[in-house]
C-alpha cells in the first residue's frame, strides 16, 4: 500500500478539518463539539465505535480482514491522537484563530485530525491488515489526565485484547524542521508533579508591617530559594526543574494580606524522585517561613510518570519513518524532552513509542518560532498529511498480512 500517495490525496480535507477543529477550541475532558466532528468524520467507515462515559472520548476499532487467525492470536495496534485545546487567548494572527478564549496552542488539533486520517487510510486498506487497530480520540491530555480516564473505562480491551504495540505523535512547531520526525529510547519526556504552597500570616497595614506577618515576603524568598534547593540537592545528571508560573498575593498597594499563594510545576527524570522531592521542598519552604514568623503549607501533587518509549519499539518506529519519509527525515534525539505527556500511562502498559513530528508554520525559522503554549504559536498544518500517513505506516508494518 503506498500511504503516502494516499494520504496526499485525504490532504486537503484533513486540512479543513484541521482548521474547523482549531477554530473551536475546547478545554479539558468535556469536548463535545470536537466529539461530534470526530465521530462525522469516522461515519462510514469500518469501524466499531464507542465513546466515553465520563468524558467526551471516541475509541474505534478496525477490525483487519487479512488473516484468519484465531482473535486471540491477532495482534493489537493502538494509535492515540488528544484532541483538547488550553485556556490561552489566541494572538497567532492566523485566519481560522480562535477566538473564544482558548486554543490549539499546543496541536491537538492536528494530532486529532492526522488520526482521522490514519482511520480512513488504514479502513482503505483493512484487506491487508492481519490485526485490528484502536483509535484512541482523547481529551484532556492538558493536566486532565484523560489518558487515565480512558484506561480506566477500558480503552486498552476495546478489542478483545490488549494491544501488542502502542503509538502516538506531537507536533512541534520550533526546534525541529517541518517534517523532520524524531524520538529515541528510553525517557523520552519528564514527569511532572505540581507544586502547591500557601503562605499563611497576619494581614495588617501596608504602613506598619512591622505590626504584620507578612506573606507576600516570605513568599517572594521562598520563590528564589527553590531553585537554589534544588541545584544543592539534586545531582545535575538527573535533573530536576521548577518553575514558579502561579502568584497570588493581595488585593491592595496599601494592605498586607492574611495568605500568600503560588504553584509551581516541577519536571525530572527520576522515576523515583518523588519523596526526596517531597522533603526537599518542605525543609526548604519550612525554614523560610519559620524565619519570617509566618507558617506555610506545602502539597507536591503527582501529575503524569515520565514517558518511556520501549526500545525496540523506538527503533522499530525510527525504521518506519525512514522507509516512508527517507532517512534524512528522522532523528534519534540523543537526550529527552523536559515536558510532560499521559501518553506515559499507556506506554506504561503496552510497548510502545511517542515521536515528535516538525510542522513550523511556512517561512518560520525553527530556532526562532512561538513553542507549544505559546499564544502565538503557529503550526503548518500541510503536516497533517504526514502525520496521518506515519500513524497509519507504524500500524500497517505490524499488522502486516
């Protein structure tokens, strides 16, 4: 099956689709409007279609008539594409921007509609497919965990079986060139936890804070002493991050308030981080607060595991890109990516692999373009076709009859 020549004929319509899908961006696991265009879009095709209880999900299963082994002995391909967007004000400047206060800023919607894609590309050709595929259409990938929720209401048995192989891809609009795709084994994206502290004082008058026990002070040191705790508690070959991105604090110039507030998210590679973190943190922001007179809660919340792409299963996906793309288009990331995927909880059950596909917008220079979350990221979305293709070529190896 040539699914390049294929995929450029889907092209175009993957593309408005795209673009429909950005212009309505939806945040978190309740998406039902991208729901009801996805499954429009499936309409007709092969496929057993379910969607979720609890979330707007859509699971669809191919079922390949190339082989008539036993069900228990066909092999099992899932491909996950997520589909929510994130609560940022849109300033791309694109034609189809959004603009009701959110956005594919991170490109979902070219990760849902390259799914699509794969869908009608592989049903095309389910006479040469020895296995079966699930489609995997998630929301709230963006700190929902809908990964999660999906396995829990029983994604990985939407066959019959589990799967045998597990893949999905990230669009990145800086950094790589436009159609370069690239992994690598082993951690592929860092865990992340959030970090939630409140400041608790005496609230009194801007005038006389020697009257008051002042949060906001306490806070702002305890913003700066982070990272110096964590450079002098944690070996730089495994690296550990924070970032700081929630403040909150007052309501006056002139008045000292009761609490301060702020959140950090905190990356690193350590699988078994989690209690050294835990401890580090509170020593830390204890000692601040004891010395400013003031107390303070500190909870290190668990977000998602570090991605890890299986070995073989990283090199089998490097093979495929080479032999549909060329060989210059793919590369072995020689260390991994310090975001965070719930991608990981699939691949934490099924062998698998997380690639990153280039689609800067046309003329933007890598080094230079808006990063994912970024208000004013920008994607080519004439990349939809490749990543449609290379979803569909990882599933049709496997699978093949």
């Amino acid at each position: 099956m040539d699914l390049l020549d294929d995929a450029r004929s889907l092209q175009p319509d993957l593309v408005r689709l795209r673009e429909d899908l950005h212009r309505v961006p939806e945040v978190g696991l309740q998406l039902p409007r991208t729901q009801e265009r996805v499954l429009e879009e499936l309409r007709g095709l092969p496929l057993e279609i379910s969607t979720g209880s609890s979330t707007t999900s859509v699971t669809a299963v191919l079922r390949g008539t190339g082989s008539d082994a036993a069900a228990s002995a066909r092999p099992t391909v899932l491909l996950r594409g997520d589909m929510d967007a994130l609560p940022i004000e849109e300033r791309s400047g694109e034609d189809f921007a959004a603009t009701n206060g959110a956005m594919h800023a991170c490109g979902h919607d070219l990760h849902t509609a390259g799914l699509v894609g794969a869908a009608q590309l592989l049903s095309a050709h389910r006479d040469r497919l020895a296995g079966d595929v699930v489609f995997m259409f998630q929301p709230g990938e963006e700190g929902y965990d809908g990964a999660r929720v999906m396995l829990d209401e029983g994604v990985l048995d939407a066959s019959g079986r589990r799967p045998d192989h597990a893949y999905a891809l990230h669009v990145v609009p800086h950094r790589l060139p436009a159609g370069l795709v690239s992994g690598r084994a082993g951690v592929t994206l860092f865990a992340s936890y959030t970090l939630e502290v409140v400041v608790r004082g005496t609230g009194g008058h801007g005038a006389t804070p020697h009257e008051a026990a002042d949060p906001v002070v306490a806070a702002a040191e305890m913003v700066g002493a982070l990272q110096t705790a964590v450079t002098r508690s944690f070996n730089a070959s495994s690296p550990v991050i924070v970032t700081v991105g929630m403040l909150r604090a007052g309501t006056a110039a002139n008045i000292i308030p009761d609490t301060a507030r702020f959140e950090a998210t905190v990356r690193t590679v350590d699988p078994d981080a989690e209690p050294r973190l835990r401890a580090v943190f509170t020593r830390c922001l204890e000692g601040i607060a004891a010395a400013h007179g003031v107390r303070v809660d500190v909870d290190l919340v668990a977000g998602y595991p570090a991605t890890v792409n299986d070995a073989a299963e990283a090199e089998f996906a490097g093979g495929v890109v080479r032999e549909l793309f060329g060989a210059e288009h793919y590369r072995a990331e020689e260390h991994p990516t310090q975001g965070s995927e719930d991608f990981s909880r699939v691949l934490q059950d099924v062998p698998g692999a997380l690639l990153f596909l280039g689609a800067h917008a046309p003329g933007a220079v890598p080094e230079n373009a808006a990063a994912n979350h970024s208000p004013m990221a920008r994607f080519d979305g004439s990349m939809v076709g490749r990543a449609s293709a290379l979803l569909a070529g990882l599933a049709a190896e496997r699978l093949g009859a």
